[in-house]
C-alpha cells in the first residue's frame, strides 16, 4: 500500500512537514510505503477550464500535476497539508488541487481514503481544514478523521513539536489511515470491492420553455 502526501508549504521543512512527518511515522511502523510531493515556492498553474483533462485523462500543462495524473493508480490512500493562509489554505495548494482532481484523478481516487492536515500559528485552522475536505467529500473517498481537528499550532517547526496534542492528533489520525486502509484490503480478499456508481447526471438547472 501506498499513501501520497502533499506538503503545500513553500517552507519544505516547516510546521506542515513536522506535522506529515508525525502523521508518516506511524504508516511507516505499519510497512506502509508514502510518495512526497513538496510544491515548492514556484507558482502552480491554476485550472484553465480547458477540457484537455476530461479527453485525455491528465492536464496538458507539463507538471507534477499531470505526472500525479499518470500514476493515479499507484496510491491508496491521500493526505494533504497546508499552512494557514487568511483562513484558508494556501493558493498553490488550491491551483494544484483544483487541476489534479478535475479529470480522471477524482474518478480513480473513488473509495480511497483521504484527509488534511493544517498548521497555524493561531486561527483559520478549521476554516482551512473544511475547505481541503471538500475535494474528498465530492469524489467519492471515505475523509479519515481523528481524535480532534486535524491541525498543529505553531509559528516554527520546533513550536509544533511542542505541540504534544496536535502530534498526537496526526499519530492517531495516521492509526485511523492505517485502520481504513487494511480493512478495504481485507474487503477485497473476500470480494468486497468499491462500489459500481452510476453514469454521473449533470443538471445545469437551465429548464427549456
């Protein structure tokens, strides 16, 4: 099994990464394998409505983007963390989020578990948490939860480190992740798979006269 985190942090090694790393910790004690990807401090393109995804399966834009895209089914499982930003998450995270599950990403993630994390330095962290769980919540993918929200507060990597509720809340929301995963696994050894979902129905509430 393999999980895929996304640290959406420009700080590579800051409070977001300290929080996965705790969360990554307890995947590792259970031989569950992770794939990073850091977004970096570079721009990430946002979603042009071009339809390019929808034919083809991956974005035309030559990026980590269309790379995850590609190797879609490679993960079980998803995880993605930000920092606080006004409130929300930040605008690489949103651009790579909006363009990665548009198109077939969504569609092969279905029935896979996925989560937030979030670090702030005071507020905004539930506000940010809800916005990130609403690209699990409209693909079909059971949202992992824990003993609490699932953020750490924090200024610097070592504030979040003394952040002892917040680690255990990655450790225990990890030991939720783990759990989900194995019973799905288990599932389908005895021939419980995903569900088969109907053709999607879109409706533009534009009625004809």
């Amino acid at each position: 099994m393999k999980v895929l985190i996304v640290n959406g942090s420009p700080n590579k090694e800051g409070c977001t990464y300290t929080a996965l790393k705790e969360f990554e910790s307890v995947l590792i004690k259970h031989n569950i394998s992770t794939h990073w990807v850091y977004l970096g401090k570079k721009p990430v393109a946002g979603c042009i409505a071009c339809g390019y995804c929808t034919e083809n399966g991956h974005c035309f834009q030559t990026d980590v983007v269309a790379e995850l895209q590609k190797r879609v089914d490679e993960f079980d499982a998803m995880v993605v963390g930000s920092p606080v930003y006004y409130s929300g998450p930040t605008g690489q995270v949103i651009a790579f989020l909006d363009r990665l599950f548009y198109g077939g990403f969504q569609q092969n993630m279905a029935g896979k578990p996925g989560c937030a994390v979030v670090s702030c330095r005071r507020g905004g962290a539930s506000a940010t948490y809800e916005q990130l769980n609403q690209y699990f919540s409209i693909s079909n993918m059971p949202i992992v939860s824990s003993q609490y929200w699932n953020s750490v507060h924090g200024f610097t990597a070592d504030d979040v480190k003394k952040d002892l509720e917040g680690l255990q809340t990655m450790r225990t929301l990890a030991q939720n992740m783990v759990y989900l995963l194995q019973l799905i696994e288990s599932g389908k050894k005895h021939g419980i798979n995903k569900p088969q979902y109907e053709d999607w129905i879109g409706t533009h509430f534009i009625m004809d006269k």
